[in-house]
C-alpha cells in the first residue's frame, strides 16, 4: 500500500517558486512604464506652462536643463535659473531644482541655491547671500491656488538686512484673498548712516485680500524683554509706499524708546514730547501707529519718512 501512495504522490513543480520573482519583476516593469508615462506628461505638462505664461512676459531661462528622479522621483533641474517678469524685472540664482515623489506629485518640493540677484527694469537691484532656500508647494487641484511653505536660512541682504531664518506660509482663501503667515529669527537691519536695529524674534499673522490691502491680525517683535505688538490694515499707496494704520502697544515703553531712539527722525524736544506723552500711559503703553502720505507717526508725532519699496 505504501508503495502504491508513493507512486501516486504528484511530482514537485519547481517553477512554482519563481512566482514571487515574476511578480517583482511585472510590478516593476508596471511601474517603470507608470514613471515613463508620467514624467513625459510632466514634461510636456512644464513645457505648455512655460510658453503660456511666456506669452505674458515671464520667462525661466536656464543654461542647462535636465529632467531625471527614476524609480521613484520627478526631477527638474535648471542651472543658472533666470526668472524674467517683464513688468518688474529679473531674479538669477545658482541652481533651481524641483522635485515631487512619483506616488504624490501633487506635492512639489522646490530648492534654489544662492546667491540670488534681483533687479529692477531700471537696473537697480539687491544681491541675497542665502543657504539653500527650500519651498513646498501642495496643490489641490489645477485651479486653486497651492499652499506654500519657504524656508529662508542664513539669509544676507547684502548691506541691508540679515537674518537667520526666515519661514513663510501662504494658503489660498474665500474672495480671492491668501492666508499668510511670517516669523524671522534674529533679524538685523542696517538702515544708512544709523546703527542696527537688531529684532531677536519677529512673526506676522494676516491675510492678503485681493485689493492689494493686508488685514493684520498680529504682529509681534521682541528684543529682550521688550515686546511690541499691533493689528490693523495696511497696503501700498500710488507710488508704493506703505500706508494704513495699527493699534500698537508694548510691555515695556522704556525698552522700546531706547531701542527705537536712534532711528527716529525726530528732534530732541520731539522726542522729549513723545515721551512725556506715552509716558503717562506707562509701562504698557498703547498708539496708533499710522502711515499716511509717506510719513510714519506714533499717535500724533511724525517719527519717520517713508520710502516707496520699488
């Protein structure tokens, strides 16, 4: 009987353990063909992009372009990047690169490596020393606006500003408007002919409305122990100056005039008057501060002119 059950058993079938590699090997061949598929439509999906807003005058040109990512990325690279607005005028860095994982290309990872170089139609520019500047972009769909997210490290306006790092966030909401979002470490501007003024940790929370006009839910600027914080609107006047108001206050108003005293265009008996004046209200002392037709007041004294911003 044993002999019988022997003969009767089924012979081995060794191909069945190549089924396990067949099936790597189509899963790969699926996704080699996926990734072929969609980054050619990326490319083709730029390349439209590219000409379509160039008919509007702005152009990416780049020294050398090279497309790659395979297996698992989407990967665009342009070396010496210029970005031309022909309305505005020009920024050139070193190196752009985008990149968006092939299983989520919704998400567009964008690095740019410094320096930057802007400059106006009028030649006139800034030159940004900078680590590398790391963007997100989150689409939801081809018509709504992206959530952004930019990382500024190490940042250097050559002569101008410096500061540490740098975040800003963007989203897109209701009526046309953006969400925004800032904070600044340490920063230190330079103002000609004065000393720094030195900012350990700024933010900013608003939103932008498609007027042109920046609702300001809270600002808020620390040095030390001195806070100083407001809300209010502001925007940019005809000639691109800000103009708009904030109800302002600050935790420590002796801080605050010693921080603010040299950079203040006022004489010494006007300097002398704003004292005594937000003196009485004491250490936690509020003001309007408004700009109006390129002036800067604090309540009623003019502490600065202001300058358009291009």
């Amino acid at each position: 009987m044993s002999v019988a059950m022997k003969e009767q058993k089924p012979a081995p079938r060794p191909w069945r353990m190549l089924f396990p590699l067949f099936a790597v090997l189509a899963l790969g061949l699926a996704w080699s063909a996926y990734w072929i598929i969609a980054s050619s439509l990326a490319q083709k999906a730029v390349a439209e992009r590219r000409a379509a807003l160039a008919e509007r005058g702005q152009r990416l040109d780049c020294s050398e372009e090279r497309w790659g990512g395979f297996p698992f990325r989407f990967e665009f690279t342009c070396a010496d990047p210029v970005l031309t607005a022909d309305a505005a005028g020009t920024a050139q860095a070193s190196r752009l690169r985008a990149v968006a994982m092939a299983y989520n290309p919704w998400h567009l990872l964008l690095l740019v490596d410094g320096p930057t170089r802007l400059s106006r139609r009028d030649g006139a520019g800034l030159t940004l020393n900078h680590d590398g500047i790391l963007a997100s972009l989150r689409f939801r769909d081809q018509t709504t606006p992206p959530d952004v997210s930019i990382e500024i490290p190490k940042l250097d306006i050559v002569g101008w500003y410096t500061a540490d790092d740098i975040l800003i966030h963007t989203r897109p909401e209701a009526d046309g408007a953006m969400g925004l979002a800032l904070t600044a470490s340490m920063s230190n501007y330079q103002p000609e002919g004065r000393p720094p003024l030195t900012v350990a940790a700024g933010s900013l929370l608003g939103t932008l409305r498609a007027d042109g006009t920046l609702s300001v839910a809270n600002i808020a600027l620390q040095e030390g122990q001195t806070i100083y914080k407001g809300q209010g609107e502001v925007r940019l006047d005809a000639v691109h100056r800000i103009a708009g108001q904030l109800a302002t206050e600050t935790n420590d108003f002796d801080g605050l005039m010693r921080i603010l005293e040299p950079h203040l265009d006022m004489t010494p008996d006007q300097f002398a008057g704003l004292k005594a004046m937000m003196g009485l209200l004491g250490q936690n002392s509020k003001a309007n501060l408004i700009a109006q037709d390129g002036a800067l007041y604090i309540g009623p004294f003019k502490v600065a002119d202001l300058l358009p911003l291009y």
